[in-house]
C-alpha cells in the first residue's frame, strides 16, 4: 500500500511517455513497473492554425464584403476584412464599424445593457439579504422603501416585461422591519427591554 502511495504522489512528477503504450514506465521514476496507455491524441504535437496562415492562403474572405479576399484581421473583433475596410488607429489594424465603436466609446449596446439596473430586484434584495444581519435592517428597511417608491414610476423594470411583485414583496418587508425597529425603540423607552 505504501508503494502504490508513493508511486502515486510521483506521478506528477513523470512526463508523458513517447510512444502510445509503454509497459515499464515507472522504472525509472519511482522503482515500480507501471503499464501506460494513452490515446495517441495526447501525445501528437499540438497544430496551431492561426488566422494569418489561413489569410496567405487565400482561404478567407471579407466579413462586410464576401466577394473580396480577406487581407488582415480586425484587432478589435476579430473578424477577417478587406483592403477596404482596414485602417490604423493608435497602431492597431481595425475594421471602419471597429473603428466607430472605439471612437465613440465602446460598445454602445452593451454599454447600455451593462448600464441597466433592475430596481425591482435591489428592492427585494436590499430588503432580504440584510436580515442575515438584523441590525443592518435599521438602514436598509426605509431605504427599500424609498427605492420602492421613486422607482415605480420610473418605466419598465428591466428589458423583459416584468410584473412588479418584487416592489410589493420588498416594500412589505421592508415595512415590517420598520415596525419592528419602532417597536423596539419604543419598548426600550418604556423601559421593558
């Protein structure tokens, strides 16, 4: 048992074999004979194809025009373009639609999409999530609500039509930490508590 412990905690420690089936292996590594094989794919050389090799031979064409070969790639996305399309911009071979998105700042959709926030889950969050620490609730309860009521108004909770369950749910706990919390202060005025 003790052999096959070692033998196992040097078996990182071995590189892969030359050849698909080797039967004494471990001889040489940790005194012990091992059979090993393997799929050949895990030992064939690894063929990096990259785009550049695919461009020389003629193989690609432009992404905005079919017709014309593709002569370099966009560094912003990625796609096979055209003479007609490439330009230089701060040393990077670009595609013109590139090159706007990168003027103009980013990715305006996925600006857009990052920049969305769906209130209707803060609410329900903000009023939840705190309870695993209850004092916190003395802050987050009147804030859920306050959220609760600018934001219901304000349109749509996100891009997918949503009902606003999530605004009544967080609101009405929200309200019951509030009367808790006011409950406590009173019962401690009292003297009760």
């Amino acid at each position: 048992m003790d052999k096959e412990l070692k033998s196992l905690r040097n078996l990182k420690r071995m590189p892969l074999p030359s050849s698909p089936w080797v039967k004494n292996y471990g001889d040489n590594y940790v005194g012990e004979a091992h059979e090993v094989r393997l799929f050949p794919a895990v030992i064939r050389p690894k063929e990096m194809v990259t785009a550049g090799h695919i461009i020389e031979e003629g193989q690609s064409s432009c992404y905005f025009h079919p017709s014309y070969p593709a002569s370099a790639i966009c560094e912003q996305s990625g796609r096979m373009i055209c003479n007609l399309c490439t330009t230089e911009w701060n040393g990077q071979t670009v595609s013109f639609e590139a090159l706007q998105e990168l003027i103009a700042g980013g990715n305006q959709r996925g600006a857009r999409a990052k920049a969305r926030v769906k209130w209707d889950d803060v609410c329900l969050s903000l009023a939840v999530l705190p309870m695993l620490l209850w004092f916190v609730t003395l802050v987050t309860a009147p804030a859920v609500l306050v959220i609760a009521l600018v934001q219901w108004r304000k349109g749509p909770t996100s891009l997918v039509r949503r009902s606003r369950w999530r605004y009544w749910v967080g609101s009405g706990i929200a309200l019951l930490q509030v009367f808790g919390w006011l409950w406590f202060f009173y019962m401690m005025a009292r003297g009760e508590i």
